[in-house]
C-alpha cells in the first residue's frame, strides 16, 4: 500500500545498522497480502538474513540477521527490484493515512469499473439474447467496438495496480490472484482485438469486467480491515505525552529531546511522559495503563515511574532513566507492532490454495494451446481453449469465500451489540479454546465502591462519609470518586493539602482530618486499630480517616462484578472453554474475583505486566487457539498476541483499538452469544472454500475439452461467486 512516509533507507544508514542484529523497517508501495509474501521471500533470500516477517496489515518487516554475514545494502537493492523500498518505521499517524488515502484510492477504481462495466454487461446480455440478430451483423461488431471502448478505463485505470502487483509477485516466483486475474484480462483482449480485427463481434469485455470487479471488491474489504493494526498502535502512543518539563528549562520541550539523567517536573493530574526515578517529593500513581492495577499506587524518592503513568496527588521531579525509544512504553509498542498482521488458518489456506492453482493454471493453460495446436485444432481454438482455462481458474470465489461470509455475520453481530473487525478475527473466534480473561473492568466493573465500612465507637456512618467526601471533594481518580458524594457543595474555607498516600484537609474551626492509608496514619502517631482476619472486606482496599489525632473508620473498597459474570463464566466453561484470570492485581482481590465468579485457584495469574500477559497468552496458544479478554490499555499488547482480542464494553481507546472483537453492548453474556455465532461463521466459510474448490476443480477439464468457452467461463465463474453469496447468505 502507498503511504506519505519518511524518505527510503540509504544503503549506508543500512550498513549501520548491521551490529544491531534486528531491525523493524517500513516496506513502501505493497498492495497486497501477496505482495508481502512476495517481499518477505525476497527478504529471506538475503545472505545472512535469519528470519523475515512481513506485515501487510502494518506496512512493516520485522527482520533478524547474523551481523557477521549480512549486507543489508545488497537486501536494499534486492528489494528495490522487486518495486518495494525499505525505510524507517512510520508513525501509526502515517499508516493510517496511507491506508486511509488506499482505500480511497480503490474505491474510486472500483466506481470506475462498475460505471463503464455495467455497460459492457448491457451490451454483452443484448448479444447474448439475440445472437442471430446482432451476433456476427455489422451491428454486433459495432457494438463489441462500443463495449471494448467502455472496458478500455476498466482495464487501463481500475486494474492498474492488479497489473503491477501480478508482475512482482511472478518476479519473485510466488504468483498470487493478482497475477492470473492480469493473464486472463490480457488474454481476453488480445483475442477480442484480434477478433474485431477481423470483423467478428465475438469479445470478451464482459470476462474482463467481472474479473476485475470481483477482485476489487474483495481487495476492498480486504483494505478496511487492515486498517486496524496501524490505528491500536497509535492510540497506544496517543496515551503518553509528547511535551516534558525540564527543570532547568523555562517550559515544555519535546520529550523526544530530553536527555537520560534530566530531572523533569511532573504536575498532579499529569500524565508521565518518560521513565524515571523520583528525586523529590510523594504522590500516588495510576498505572492503570501499564498494570492494570485497580487502586493507585504510592510512590516516594528514589522509586521508580514510568510514561503513560498519571500522577494523582502532588507535584514530583523525576530523574529521567530512559528516553523515548527506550521507554518500557516502547517496548510495549514494540512488541504491538510484531505480533500485529497475522492471518486466520482458512484466508492462509485459501491462499495456498490459489498460489497453488495459479502455477497450475498457466502451465496448463500453455499445455492447451500448444498441444492443441498441435493436435490441430487451430491456433484460435487452442487459444480460446488456453483462455477458458485461465478464465475458469480466476480464484474469484475462492478469494470471496472468507469476505463475504464476514460481512454476513458481522451484520447479524452488529445487530447484537458485537463488531468483528476482519475475517480473520471472526474465523479464528470461531475455533477458540483458551480464554484468557482481564479482572478489572471486564470480570469486574472496573471503579473502586465502598463495599463496607468500620466505625469507631460513637461516631455515625454519616459524618464518616460526610468527613470523606470533603476531603476528596475535586479529585479525579478511582479512591476519591469512591468516597466523593455528587451532591456535596464544598465550603470554600476549607484547606485541602494532598501528599502522596493521602489527603491532610484542615476545616473552618481548625479541626485537622487525615484520609489515606494505614501506615500513613500511623506515621502521624495515629492508633489505627488491626484489620480483623473474619471479615471479607479486608481481601479489598481500605482507606482510613481521623480527626485531631484520633482514628474515626474506614472504607472498604472493592470493585464489584459484572452483571451475570459468574452465570456467563460457568456457561463458557460448560460449553467447553478453558478459562484463565490475567491480571495486574495482587493476588488478594484476584482471588476474592476468582472465588465469586467459580474460577479455581489455579487458574489465577495476579501481578502479571503487560508482557507477562501476552506471554501467558502464547503459552495457551501452544496447546490451542486463545482469546485474551480485557478492557484497558495495559490488555493491549496481550490482545495483539491472542488469536482474537476481545474489548469488552466500555474499554480504554487503546484497548478497544487493539481488539479485534469489541463488545460494544451486553457485556459478557453478548460475548457468548458472539463466540457462538463465529463458531458457526467458521463453518459457513468451510463451506464455502469447498464450494469454490469444487467449482474450480470440475470446470477446468470442461474448459480444456473446449466445452466451456471464454465467454461462459465467465457466467460459470460469476455463477460460482454468487452461491458463495447465496450460501452466506443463509440463517445461522
């Protein structure tokens, strides 16, 4: 796909990357799946290449080599070669413009080629339908010269990048769709030239349409849903800000300039843009975005934090331990862009399929012509011959099978609250085995509540939280809205001051009241009576308040379950999946979640990172296909590693941009329902591969024995497309 980009690679920015031993590149100019195969075969060719992966749906290779061995120079020009160019990695922004300006690009050669070809079809059915009046008279040549000049724009614009695409791929000896679909529409001309030549009206405009036609429209659908990879990438990076404050700087400066070991002032309620260590002051943190973790967490001097972390309490200085590019946030982004663009098992066999019926075709479409020939049935009827072969193996219906059955389903998802974004995504749903599932906000709610209380004796559970809410009155992170009250109006007399793990409030009379944790209260010399081992609430968060020095309560807080959470758990567990608890959380709260949804112990992962959940997610994956469930950024990375990631409703951007199944309503009761319906989409798609492989496999010995001309190979290839359709179609 073409994209606006930075400028190609010079071979000696290449050779200076030979050390490095790895290398993610962008690959400009690629159009199709084909045409990655085709680069990434080229790539590994290379001498001293050690392993080559080419993403069409990022626009990117991910490339090893032996430093010793290799010339990345030489894999320059051999790329160059192929039509391709090699340059830096882009920016999600960049991708997504290039595919953006693609899809428009398609869609308006589509346009084209429906316009003029539905007048090619007009003038072809008049001759169909009245071939003694019109067939071989001065008016059916006129009309053929008429229809060849309406298929002229089809074949010259529309198909334009099937053409370049068709010759690489047969350059680089792997030819695809694109490169038969180029020999059968060249072969159609050329005998319909030669036959207005002669003064016959015997053409093949309409063969050339419909090739081209259903090619386009299966490329498009291909197009938006490749979009997808680009856009979670950058909503990732849109979450960590791209201006820093030095503190020997007089403003913001791009975070991109500042050195390792700047101090940088970090503001309360701002999120962190490079990873550091605190040099001076305290606040709490949430993480949410690297850990998931559900309560903020309290960081004091010399502890380390991390970009994309919000910082919640009070101003801090943050020595800089990693700039951008060596951010853990990067290596997360990282690890994105890697395990992005991988295709469903049946659009890789379907396209094995037709690599294989490709190489076939031609050489039997070359044995015809010159065996008959030969055998002396003539040159024309042996090219005739030769043309139905080619025209009768287009993959039409083969490259269709996937995208139409997708679209299919994915309109009845939508209508339950459901979006499947690609076809990979809803076959590979349909075979899932493993499901990997995210606590916070997708087991749970995903916001702290009180869930109880405890009392000092004589003081009433009004003042209490009456107490709380002025103290938290204004703050905008998961504990304060926990403990705020809406309709509280704040008097203004009262001084709040917010240290890192809690909150000193001093009232009109002078009264001086704490909200924060234990040990915080218990630094001040307050007696805060022992959590007590019987009660519940003591596996959640507990935030304590005093006033003058003496210990009034506190507040459990927990985050509640989903609605229906356990009944859907135990259904998907009855309906055969093995599932597993991912998450950030410690393993107090994930047990509490683990035990009140029916998950046994063992099933429990707590304090995982980003990485450890995609790991955890490739280890299922060995055993079987996997699905990772989550709602916030954090689940990101885990998501791209999954089979199919799953945004549950009211996910994180990111989250949400990452997944390929996204519930959009229903929570997880419309997740089972939508693994149900790609179960049985997976089927559909079985079915219609079979369709379209016996079509192709029963029509071309009828081609070659001459009884299927060029003309009705066409009708035959559009007939097979549309029981495609017809079997999609049909009610789940």
């Amino acid at each position: 796909m073409s994209a606006t980009a930075a400028s190609p690679l010079s071979r000696g920015e290449l050779a200076a990357l030979a050390p490095a031993g790895r290398g993610l590149f962008s690959i400009e100019g690629m159009w199709c799946p084909s045409c990655a195969a085709a680069t990434e075969r080229i790539i590994a060719r290379a001498p001293g290449i050690t392993r080559a992966r080419v993403s069409f749906a990022t626009g990117s290779a991910l490339v090893d080599w032996d430093p010793d061995r290799v010339d990345l120079p030489a894999l320059l020009r051999a790329v160059e070669r192929l039509g391709y160019a090699i340059g830096p990695p882009r920016a999600p922004e960049e991708t997504v413009a290039g595919i953006d300006a693609e899809i428009h690009r398609l869609g308006l050669r589509l346009a084209v080629a429906v316009f003029f070809g539905m007048w090619v079809m007009v003038l072809a059915i008049m001759r169909y339908l009245e071939p003694v009046a019109l067939g071989s008279t001065p008016v059916g040549h006129a009309l053929s010269i008429v229809a060849m000049g309406l298929v002229t724009p089809v074949v010259g614009f529309s198909a334009a990048p099937f053409f370049v695409a068709g010759w690489r791929t047969l350059r680089a000896g792997i030819p695809g769709m694109d490169a038969l679909v180029s020999i059968g529409v060249v072969g159609a001309a050329l005998l319909s030239v030669a036959e207005l030549a002669r003064g016959g009206a015997h053409i093949y405009a309409d063969t050339m349409v419909m090739l081209i036609v259903l090619l386009s429209i299966g490329r498009l659908v291909e197009m938006r849903t490749v979009r997808r990879a680009a856009s979670a990438i950058g909503a990732l990076e849109r979450e960590v800000p791209e201006r820093a404050f030095p503190v020997d700087a007089d403003g913001a400066v791009d975070a991109a300039e500042v050195a390792v070991d700047t101090d940088i002032r970090v503001a309360a309620g701002a999120r962190v843009p490079l990873d550091g260590v605190v040099v001076e002051g305290a606040t709490r943190v949430d993480a949410s975005l690297l850990t998931g973790e559900s309560t903020p967490v309290g960081v004091a001097r010399d502890e380390p934090v991390h970009a994309g972390t919000i910082n919640l309490d009070a101003p801090v200085t943050v020595r800089v331990t990693a700039g951008v590019g060596d951010r853990r946030i990067d290596r997360i982004l990282g690890r994105m862009v890697e395990m992005q663009g991988n295709r469903s098992e049946i659009t890789r066999l379907a396209d094995r399929l037709a690599r294989l019926l490709v190489p076939g075709a031609l050489a039997l479409a070359a044995l015809v012509a010159v065996g008959g020939a030969a055998l002396g049935l003539g040159a024309e009827e042996a090219l005739l011959r030769a043309l139905s072969v080619v025209v009768i193996a287009c993959p039409c219906a083969l490259s269709i099978a996937v995208p139409v059955t997708f679209l299919s389903f994915a309109e009845r998802a939508m209508g339950r609250g459901v979006l499947f974004r690609s076809p990979a995504t809803m076959e590979r749903a349909g075979q899932l085995r493993h499901l990997l599932i995210d606590k916070t906000g997708t087991l749970t709610r995903g916001e702290p509540t009180v869930i109880g209380l405890r009392l000092a004796d004589g003081v009433d559970e009004a003042e209490l939280r009456h107490l709380a809410a002025l103290a938290e009155a204004g703050v905008d992170h998961p504990v304060a809205r926990a403990l705020q009250d809406p309709a509280l109006v704040p008097d203004s007399g009262i001084h709040r001051r917010r240290e890192g793990r809690g909150v000193i409030m001093t009232l009109p009379g002078g009264e001086a009241v704490r909200v924060g944790s234990r040990r915080w209260l218990a630094e001040a010399d307050i007696l805060v009576p022992d959590d007590r081992a019987d009660d519940p609430a003591d596996a959640a968060t507990r935030i304590h308040l005093a006033r003058n020095g003496r210990w009034l309560g506190s507040f459990a807080l927990g985050d509640p379950l989903r609605p229906a959470a356990p009944e859907t758990v135990q259904r998907l567990v009855r309906e055969g999946f093995v599932l597993q608890m991912v998450t950030g959380d410690g393993p107090a709260p994930a047990g509490r979640v683990a035990a009140e949804v029916g998950l046994a112990a063992e099933a429990v992962h707590a304090g995982c990172s980003p990485e450890d959940k995609a790991d955890r997610v490739l280890d299922a994956q060995s055993r079987a296909p996997a699905a990772f469930i989550g709602d916030g950024i954090n689940d990101s990375v885990a998501m791209a590693a999954a089979d199919v990631g799953v945004a549950i409703d009211g996910a994180s951007h990111a989250a949400t941009s990452s997944a390929g199944l996204v519930v959009a309503r229903g929570g997880l009761p419309a997740l089972a329902n939508a693994l149900g319906l790609a179960r049985a989409a997976r089927r559909r798609m079985l079915q219609n591969l079979g369709l379209a492989v016996v079509y192709n496999g029963s029509a071309i010995p009828l081609a070659v024995a001459g009884v299927i001309p060029p003309s009705a190979a066409a009708l035959a290839m559009l007939a097979s497309s549309l029981s495609v359709m017809a079997n999609a179609a049909r009610p789940a």
